[in-house]
C-alpha cells in the first residue's frame, strides 16, 4: 500500500475500529486510488454509526428477546453428528439451556482433535493415534470369568487377537493390574490371571467386589474418552470423541493445540481461562442456532457469554448465577424465591438505590433506559 493511502487510512483511526480498518486494508485492490479509498472509507464509517448502539438502549432486554423467540421455534430434535450413530450430540433447545445454565455435568461431551502433520493427512498414522487415545478398559479384553467357591480364586480368561491389536500381552496387563489389587495373590497361567485371598477364608463376596472392581481398571488410552471417531474435514482428517479431556489430549505431541476444542465451558475454563470459556459459550451457542437455520444477531449472544463471565468464573443465568450477583434486592427478588431474598435482605439492612429496570417498575417510576435516562436541569434566575 502507498503512503498516502496508509496515511489516509490511519487519519480514520479515531472513528472507526481497527479490526474494520485491518478488513478495508486486506481487501481494497493495492492499485485503489485516494478518492476511491476515501468513499470506501466513508462508507464504512456511516455502517459503523449505524450499527452502534444508542445511549439508554436496553440491551439486555433485546438480547433476551432476539435469543428466546427464535429458541421457542427450535424443533427439538437431537440429531446425529455426520450421520454416525457413535458420536451423538445434545443440539438444539436442550444445549442451549445447557451452556446458558453453565451445567458442570453436561449430557453428551465431546472433543474436535485436530491434528498435526502428517498425522492429519496419513489415515494409517492417524489411526493408530486414534487407537492410542481411547481408553481401553481391562473388560474389554477378558472372554470369560470363572469364579471357583471352593479354591476361593477367580480366574480370567483373556482374548488373545485383542491382546495383539492392541501391541499387550498378558504380562503389560499383569503389571498395570497388580498396584490395584494388592490384597489378592496373582498368578498368570498361560492366558489365565488367576486371583487368591491373602491368607483370609470364607470371604468369598471379596472375590465378588475384585472382578467388578477390576472391569473397570484403566488399561490404556486417555482416561474420558470412550469413543474415537476419524472424519474427513476439507483436506484434513479430524478426530471426533465421545467424552473430553483437554488437559491431557493438549499435552500430546501429535495433538494441534492451536485449533482443538472441547464442548464443556467449564473444562475449557480449567484448562484455558476465562476469555477460551467466554469464546468457547460463543461458539457453542452460536453452533446450535445456526444448524437450526436461526438468525440470531452475535452481539446478542456475546452480551450474555460477557455476563455469565463478568466476574472471572463462569456463571449459569440462573437464581445462583448471575441474578444473585445483582446489587439490587428487587430484582432478584422480582426472580425467583422472592421470600428468601427479602428476609436476608431485611436481616442484613440491605439498601436498594432503585439503579435497574425491574426494580423501578415493581414501585412504578420512570425506568433509567431511552428517554428516561437523562436527567433535566433548568437554569434558575
């Protein structure tokens, strides 16, 4: 870009954003001339203007608005991610009730892997990367359990072609065995794991509470993942999961860390901080109305995603949440359970400056929004 044009754009830096002026700079033609710049440049600034919003606008109101009315039109379905029946995934009304509420246990967690080169193009690599990652439980590879009451031992048959697609063999499961189970003797016999009472008898429903126990023993894999999925995306393959655990899956060398996500704000929050919970309530909401075929301005969702995290953890709009944060009595009373917040507000001589909306309207005086929010001085003689 020449001079003039750079300086002619830098002259607009007081009036318009820098992210619309970065926009004008990547996408005018370098040959532009002044004039033709300036009017692109005028433009920009009278849609600018136009988009902001007015002083005393309720914001709050019409993003409850533009969110819920076309919420009550969802079709509540939940339907199947990329037509597969393994990965499903909670859409539509329920998620967004989901993420607005900040659930710590959400329904249907799931993670997008992206990967690194060459495992993203590679599929063999990117397989066995895959197989790798899923966690893989002791149960899935025993064929059968026997239990003998009068030699007080169980024994474990174990699948042999698991064993070998899976690079095991019985001595690895032996060893990631043997520290949980410490007050059983082991002995392996061929493909047998053989477990006995230490010294004890007739305590044979210990025996009972081991083999239960000991399905669901860890063999390998990325504990939370139950299920891996491979998909093609554009030139790239990426991995789906059924179940998320950022924190580790970021740590491996394979893993882009730049681009993989998580759908549970509340992992996102632990894992990333507050501004990736904040992005990442955004996306989510933001995902769910636009597969519905929604149009939902995002200004609107960013104006809740920067409430629920306003204070620096992430809080549900709920009577917990967000409403218990409010500096005014009346309006959390005006929300649910009214009784409890006025007799602790009574208790504590709490003082309500009538600042919000709801709370001027409970006692009928002008709310502090449009024309109500300047106050008029007459000059006295």
């Amino acid at each position: 870009m020449k001079a003039d044009q750079e300086k002619l754009l830098n002259s607009y830096a007081d009036r318009l954003p820098l992210s619309v002026l970065d926009e004008v700079r990547e996408n005018v033609p370098a040959t532009i001339n002044k004039e033709k710049l300036q009017g692109v440049l005028d433009k920009c600034l009278i849609a600018y203007n136009n988009a902001k919003v007015h002083p005393g606008e309720c914001v709050g109101l019409v993003a409850a608005e533009s969110i819920g009315e076309p919420g009550t039109q969802m079709t509540l379905n939940t339907f199947h991610l990329a037509g597969v029946a393994e990965v499903q995934v909670t859409t539509g009304l329920p998620r967004i009730i989901e993420v607005f509420d900040a659930r710590k246990a959400i329904k249907t967690p799931m993670m997008e892997i992206y990967l690194n080169k060459p495992y993203s193009t590679d599929v063999e690599k990117l397989r066995k990367f895959a197989a790798t990652i899923k966690e893989t439980k002791f149960e899935e590879f025993v064929s059968e359990y026997n239990l003998n009451i009068f030699e007080q031992t169980l024994t474990i048959k174990l699948n042999d072609e698991l064993l070998k697609d899976n690079d095991l063999d019985i001595k690895d499961i032996h060893k990631i065995i043997k520290p949980k189970v410490k007050a059983f003797t082991i002995a392996i016999k061929d493909e047998l794991i053989v477990f006995g009472l230490k010294g004890k008898q007739d305590e044979i429903k210990d025996l009972y509470t081991l083999k239960e126990k000991i399905k669901d023993v860890k063999i390998k894999g990325i504990k939370g993942l139950v299920q891996v999925l491979p998909v093609k995306r554009g030139e790239e393959y990426v991995v789906l999961t059924a179940g998320s655990n950022l924190k580790d899956v970021l740590a491996l060398s394979e893993v882009d860390s730049t681009r993989t996500i998580s759908n549970d704000i509340h992992e996102i929050y632990k894992v990333l901080g507050i501004e990736a919970a904040r992005q990442g309530i955004i996306d989510e909401v933001y995902k769910v109305v636009e597969s519905q075929g929604l149009n939902v301005n995002i200004r609107h969702v960013m104006l809740v995603a920067d409430l629920m995290v306003a204070n620096g953890t992430v809080k549900g709009v709920t009577r917990y949440g967000v409403v218990s944060e409010k500096a005014s009595v009346l309006a959390r009373a005006s929300f649910e359970t009214p009784l409890k917040h006025l007799f602790n507000a009574a208790l504590e001589g709490e003082v309500d400056n009538l600042t919000s909306v709801v709370e001027n309207v409970m006692i009928n005086q002008p709310v502090p929004i449009g024309t109500g929010l300047p106050g008029l001085i007459t000059k006295m003689k």
